[in-house]
C-alpha cells in the first residue's frame, strides 16, 4: 500500500490533468466506456489516472449493506485493495441504474440489491481490468495474457507498475462484450469475514449525512398539518396564533387540499407554529371506521367463499378430504396494521438550481417515483429534475411509496413558494406513526385434515386483506387475474408436500394507505404456515423439525435447501436439548429466494412472563458476498419481526389512528433478545436477498415456543392477545 | 434571547427563545448534526448528548437550562473511553443505518464513565433508553463489552 500510495504521489504531480475512466452499462445493458470527456453513459465505476477507484451504487444505503457489497464487486474483479474504492451514490437514471428485477424503474426493495447487481458490477470491473492490461501490454509490447492487476499493480513479462498510469491510454480502449469474471476459487474479497463495512466511520462520528442533516444556505423549513383522518380535507385554517412564534413564516393550504404546509425558519419554530395553527377538517370523504371493524370485516372474509381461488384448486373436494379426516384442525388467525417507524423521521430538500430545474436532496430509495413526480408537479422536464441520493436512516419499506408521498408533499410545498428558497420538508415521529402507509391488516383461516397416521390429506386457506400492488406501476408484474401475489406468496408455494390444498383470497376495500413492509406478504404468510404446521405435527405426535422434514422429501432443490437450513438451524441451535426452564420453537421459510430457519428459545410463559433467550438462525442466501453484513441483516430482520409480534399494532377509532409515537408505538429494546446467533449454509448459487428474508420465520418461531409452554397465539400483537413478556 | 453555551471545549453565542430544546440550538443554530432528532419526547436516546459527562436527552432539555454545564456531542467525544467505544464499534461493524449511533456511543461512554466493567443486564438497563430500530443491540451490547476489555488493556 506504501508503494503504492507514494507513487500515486507521484503522479499526481507530473500528470498535468487528470485523465478519468468510467465503465458502466448502455441502456441496452451492454457494458460500455468512455472517457471524461465524452460520458454517455452513467457508470458502474470510475478510475481517474491519479489512481482514484470509486464505485457508484446504485441501490441506496438505508444500513442494508449495498455501499460495502457493490463496492467490494469492483474490487474483486478490478484487482484492487477494498481500502483503496471509494463509493458515491449515482444520481437518478432509469435507463442505467434501473433494479433489473424491476423493470425500467430505478429502486431498492424486494431484497434485491445483491441479486441484480451481482454480475453487472462484477463485468463493469473485470471490462475495466482488461482494458488497463491491454493498455499496459500495448506500451509494453507484450501478450495482454502474461499480465495481472492484483492489489491495484499491473504485472508480467517483467514488467510491473501502478494502474493509474495506463488510465489514459484505456479509455481509448473497447471494453470486451463478455469480460473473462473470475472463478468462485479465486475470490479474495467476496466472501471473506475481512471486508469491513465502507460507511462505519462516517456513521460513528457524527459527520454520515443523512437528508434531514441537510442544512442549505437560506432554507426554509416546512412541517404539514395532516388531516387526523384519510382522506379528511381542509375546510379552513388559522394561523394567527402560530404569528407570534420566531421564525414562523407563513402557513399555506397545499393545491391538493389534503394538508396545510407550516414554513419556518428552523425546525423547532415550525413545529410549534404547527400546533398553534388550528385547522377545520372536511371528513366527509374521509375514513371513519375503527380497526374492530376492520377486523371484524377481515375476519368474516375468510369464513365466506373467497373472492379469488388462488391454487386453482377443487374448494369442495378439498373440503370433503378434509371433513372425512380424523382429525381437524381450524384456525383463524389476525395481523394489524403495522408502521414501519424507521430510526430518522421522512425528510427530503428541495431546491432551486441554476438551470431552472430542481434538486431533491433525498435518502431516496426510489429514484424514478419522486423524479417523475417532481418533473410533473413542478412542471419541469424529466431532466431538469435531479437527485442527490444521501444516506437514509433506515427504511425497512417506507421510503418506497409507489406514489412519492413525502416527496409529493415537499414539491406541493415547494410549488407554493416563489421558489426562491430552498424548502426543507421534516417529519416528526409523530407524522410518521400516524401517516398512513402501514403494512395492510390481514385474516386468515385454515382447515387442515390429519388422517390416523397424522399424515396432511386436505388443507383450506383463506386469506383477507388489502392488496399493496393495485393501483401501483407494480400492478402488472405482481397483479395476475385479479390475485395479488403479495397477498398470497408462501402459501400457494410452499415447498412442503401438501396434498389437497385449496387457497382462497379476498381483496377487501381501502381501509388506509398501505406499503411494502420488511417481507411484505411473509409477514403474515409464514406465521400462518408454520404455525399451523406445527399444530400439525403436535397432532400427529410428532417431533416438529422430523415432521417438516418428512414434508420435505419431494427431492427438488428448494426442498432440498430449505432442509439444509432447517437441520442447521436446529443443530447448531441445540433442538430438542433445551436446558431446563427453558422452551424452544422453530420455524422456516423462503423468501426472495432465500432459506432462512429459527430456533426461539425462550424462558417462562405466557401467563408469568416470557424472555427470548437466545435465537439461532440459518441462512442460505446463495454465494455469501460479505458473511459479516449477512449476519447483520439476519439479527436486524429477526429483531425487527420478533419487536412487531411482542408488542406493536396500529389501531384506529373512528378513522383516527390512536398511536402517535414510541411511547405507544414501542421499539424492540436492547433487553427482549438475550442472544442472536447466525450461521451461513455454504453455497455456489447466485446470491440472493438478505434485507428481508431474515424477518418471516421470527414471529412463529416464537409463537411456536410460547406454544409449547401452553397458550397458542392466532393474533398479533402478542401482548394483546393474552402474552406477558419480561 | 442571547445565550453563551459551553459545548464540545468552545464557548458559543446563540440566539435561541427559551423553551427550546437543545436538540434543535445544537442541530439548527450550531449545525452539529451528528446529535440526532428521532422522537422529540424522550423515548428513543437518538438525541443523547452529555452534561457535565452525564448522558442526557436533548430533546427534552431546554437551552436556558444549561447555560452552565459542559456540553459535549458526538463531534467533541475525545477521551479513552470515547476512543475505546468507537474503536470496538469499528471492529464489530455494530452500524446497519447509523441513524441511533451517535446517541447509542453518546449512552455507552456515559455507562463505561461510571461502570468500567458492565456485566450484561447492567449494560441492557442502562442502554434501555436507546432505540435502534436496525436492532443492532446484540452487537452494541458486544461492543461495550469490547471496550471495557480495550480500555482495562
Ligand atoms: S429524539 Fe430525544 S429521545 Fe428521541
Ligand atoms: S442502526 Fe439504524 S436505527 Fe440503529
């Protein structure tokens, strides 16, 4: 590194300008080049001949991993130290940096970020080494094949020196169409337990920019009184109270009529100023229901015939096995509206540029929703719209609205403004809890029939709930003959062999906004699978892992490594050797095309308290690209999914959502979870999501150990429905 | 009204009516950014800064009130204990998102100031208080066991 670094020293100094290379993909997806000058494209890396390597990330940083994981894609196929690659994240581009899983539309979610990305920044890496070999062996006259780039030194035929001096002359070099990648044997960065997180320095000195860290010259800060209810309008305002606050500027009805926007100098004056202002709510387009009724709704949904049958399958045959069997279970079970409460309240900038477009400063995780809409509120070209993508304080869905809410507000906000200064939009906790965009309510009931053997002979599965993906730009690739796929994904697919299983849906009406939450529709899903299975197998007198893995026995690959990761989990987690005192549960499921097990293992009872000891979890996510991040986004989901069961819904009264903040919308705390293990099965499969897959089988793992201790939970939250925790 | 506040080793003049939390002198007036608004009512630690040494939540500690203390954000920690935290959250890589670690450390230096040695329900009662919403917890509670060994070293 020494050696290195002093010659780029070097250099710097006798080169009179510094020459850039960046490779990247056209919008056909062909790997491209192109030098400073000449930039048509947006691109994947970028080398400037002063020895510089930066990597740009398309996929945002809510503390997922990607800053780390696509950088360490560069510098494995590129040659280079992972110390050595800066990373900046790209501005806003669907043709280039689009989610390849999602179409022409630039985001993160679904647990995507490794898995569309995997080969393209590995070719944009292994096109831009072989173009500076080829450079190096065109200056030193020799076969392009006897040369290497390790630890950022070319070398061969005796030749040996720094990248940075054949930057130049690449980029007047045309990358190869199929860049020679490096075989899984010669990785030295992915996979290794050595490469460190990129972005942990910035984050433990107070210096990680975050958008409400923002601070722009002659700002003005806007917080929006909200209608108390969906869909409530405004009838009328006053402010003459928030007049006398410092730094008030003025309040202003928005075009939609949905919110009043409060303008201040600084954060603390618009808040106040906002609970001085009085508002007259119009409600009568608004909802009025309360949640029981919601509830209610949902619940007789699933006793009725469904809407939609989803497996295809014979209703009444299914039932009839199911009635002829010997033993029956029935159950119906209650999800409630979640929020998603990420750690740093929405938040986003927007500002006047020099060209007469703007600029969202934004941790966006959506860049083609908020540009589209910002581009037509504003009324700007597509063009005269940028942005600038700074870290996000978590997300875990709710940056990724299909409509850009919040940014939707700040542009209205905006557009009210002569647009002379730039305007700051702040949420408070607050706006957040009440705000709509929950993770829908949703009912199930299940009819599973055992004959005298405890072998499944029928299964009838009902699901009610709000669809998230109707309506949305989504609709098309997840919406298919009415059924929305988020509703449903991991029942109608479950890899166990089940014979004779209906599934049925119903779609019921609006109640609130909904969105995306950390798994979507496994959030529910796979607390209804494996809490069912494993009322099974209690039935059928069986040992819970034996009778999954009897259901397991159908010899396709995803049975076979949704195995792999039960028998792992149950090793290493000590399945059936619980010490005294102490009770287990376990659970598994696919998701995003990852394998992820949990063993719960908890003290006490429902009716004396309960403690989560320790939880032991197995994934299989394909090739583990950063093991360390993999583990971190297992015991982050775990937690985020455990903390929602034990404590949290969202409830409303006549409309009115009735928890405000984390008071009574209570995070998961450092005590709930005595211990997280996490152990990675080995694989050469693609690697696939992490974000999310960790979260699904959390919650019946724990049901299922409660279980055992005697009181079976069917409705979330836990301590709502007859659970103490400790 | 006209304040003179102690912060991070510096006198600094503010303007700032009374009844405002500190948070937003430190966030808005200082831009010191580091200390972080989550819940404005106590509840989630984002906000901790220290008095006197004494972890404290900004956001319900209004400016008028501290005139006289020393205070101390994320940008001013420099003690070997501050060192030790940050130097054992860099070897666990405890951040997901980030956002509560400025007041996460902020909590754990004021633990390790009183309490050298924690033992784990001393750690998870005094840190209670701080919400992380990633559930980075099993590796912030390593980490202050990390550097409690780094700092007896
Ligand atoms: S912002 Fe102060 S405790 Fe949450
Ligand atoms: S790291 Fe995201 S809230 Fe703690």
């Amino acid at each position: 590194m020494t050696l290195n670094t002093s010659r780029r020293g070097f250099l710097k100094s006798a080169a009179a300008a510094v020459a850039v290379l960046y490779v990247g993909a056209r919008p056909d997806g062909a790997i491209a080049a192109a030098n400073a000058d000449g930039a048509m494209l947006n691109p994947f890396v970028k080398i400037s001949s002063d020895g510089t390597v930066t990597a740009i990330v398309k996929h945002f940083e809510k503390g997922q991993g990607p800053a780390t994981g696509l950088t360490t894609l560069i510098a494995e196929e590129l040659g280079v130290p992972i110390e050595d690659v800066d990373y900046e994240f790209a501005p806003s581009d669907a043709g280039t940096y689009n989610n390849l899983l999602f179409g022409p539309f630039q985001g993160t979610g679904g647990s995507t970020a490794m898995a569309n990305s995997f080969m393209q920044y590995r070719q944009a890496g292994a096109a831009a080494r072989d173009m500076l070999l080829q450079a190096a062996a065109n200056v030193w006259d020799v076969d392009m094949a006897e040369l290497s780039l390790e630890d950022g030194v070319i070398k061969g035929a005796g030749h040996e020196a720094p990248l940075a001096e054949f930057v130049r002359a690449a980029a007047g070099i045309t990358p190869a169409a199929e860049p020679r990648l490096k075989d899984p044997s010669e990785f030295r960065l992915i996979g290794s337990a050595n490469v460190r997180r990129k972005d942990t320095p910035p984050k433990i000195n107070g210096t990680a920019m975050y958008a409400m860290d923002l601070h722009l010259d002659n700002q003005m800060v806007v917080v929006i009184a909200h209608s108390p209810r969906m869909g409530g309008l405004v009838a009328s305002f006053d402010e003459s109270d928030a007049k006398g606050i410092k730094g008030f500027i003025r309040a202003a009805e928005l075009p939609n009529k949905a919110s009043v926007a409060v303008f201040a100098e600084n954060t603390w004056a618009a808040l106040q100023a906002r609970d001085a202002l009085s508002v007259e709510w119009d409600f009568s387009a608004a909802e009025a229901r309360s949640s029981d009724a919601i509830r209610d709704q949902l619940i007789a949904a699933v006793t009725a015939d469904p809407e939609y049958n989803v497996s295809g399958t014979d209703q009444a045959e299914v039932a009839a096995r199911i009635d002829g069997a010997s033993t029956v279970l029935d159950e119906t079970f209650y999800f409630p509206l979640l929020a998603h409460a990420p750690m740093e309240p929405l938040t986003c900038t927007i500002e006047a540029t020099a060209d007469g477009g703007v600029l969202l400063h934004d941790g966006c995780q959506m860049p083609t929703g908020p540009h589209m809409a910002l581009s037509q509120i504003l009324q700007l070209p597509m063009e005269k719209v940028q942005i600038n993508t700074l870290f996000a304080g978590g997300s875990f869905g709710r940056r990724a609205t299909p409509d850009a809410d919040y940014q939707v507000e700040a542009a209205l906000a905006f557009a009210v403004t002569d647009r002379t200064r730039p305007v700051k939009l702040v949420w408070s906790r607050e706006d957040d809890i009440t705000g709509g965009y929950y993770r829908p309510a949703f009912a199930h009931r299940v009819r599973v029939g055992l004959d005298d053997s405890g072998n499944i002979v029928g299964w009838d599965h009902r699901i009610a709930g709000q669809s998230i993906m109707k309506g949305t730009p989504f609709e098309s690739f997840i919406v298919h003959d009415g059924v929305d796929h988020s509703s449903i994904e991991g029942v109608p697919d479950s890899p166990y062999n089940i014979p004779g299983q209906f599934v049925g849906l119903t779609d019921v009406a609006k109640a609130t906004t909904v969105l995306w939450w950390r798994s979507v529709g496994h959030t529910h899903t796979a607390y209804v699978m494996e809490s069912m299975i494993d009322m099974a197998a209690k039935a059928a007198g069986r040992d819970p892992v034996d009778f999954r893995l009897a259901l397991l026995e159908g010899g396709d690959k995803d049975q076979a490594r949704i195995a792999g990761v039960l028998k792992l989990a149950a090793d290493k987690g000590g399945w059936g050797k619980a010490a005294e005192g102490r009770t287990q549960g376990i659970a598994v499921h696919k998701s995003f095309d990852s394998y992820v097990a949990e063993v719960v293992e908890i003290s006490g009872d429902a009716d004396t308290g309960v403690q989560i000891e320790k939880v032991t979890c197995a994934v299989d996510c394909g090739i583990a690209v950063n093991p360390d991040v993999i583990k971190a986004q297992m015991e982050g989901g775990i937690g985020y999914g455990l903390g929602h069961a034990m404590r949290d819904e969202i409830t409303l009264t006549d409309g009115e959502v009735d928890q405000s903040n984390f008071p009574d919308y209570e995070p998961l705390r450092i005590g709930d979870i005595g211990a997280i293990e996490v152990h990675i099965l080995p694989s050469t499969e693609p690697p696939t999501g992490v974000g999310e897959p960790g979260t699904p089988p959390s919650a019946p793992a724990l049901a299922n150990a409660i279980a055992a201790t005697g009181l079976r939970v069917t409705a979330l939250p836990m301590i709502n429905n007859g659970v103490e925790f400790m | 009204m006209a304040l003179t506040l102690k912060l991070n080793g510096e006198t600094r003049d503010v303007v700032a009516e009374p009844g405002t939390p500190l948070l937003w002198v430190i966030r808005d007036e200082l831009k010191l950014t580091g200390t972080k608004f989550g819940c404005g009512v106590a509840s989630c630690g984002a906000c901790t800064v220290h008095l006197d040494g004494e972890p404290v939540r900004s956001c319900q500690t209004y400016v008028e009130d501290v005139e006289d203390a020393e205070i101390t954000t994320i940008e001013g920690l420099n003690s070997d204990i501050s060192a030790a935290v940050q130097q054992a959250w860099t070897e666990l890589d405890v951040v997901q998102c980030g956002y509560c670690q400025s007041g996460q450390i902020m909590s754990a230096v004021g633990l390790l100031s009183e309490n050298a040695k924690p033992t784990v329900e001393e750690i998870d009662l005094y840190m209670d208080g701080n919400a992380c919403r990633c559930a980075t917890y099993q590796r912030i509670r390593a980490a202050i066991q990390r550097a409690s060994d780094i700092m007896e070293a």
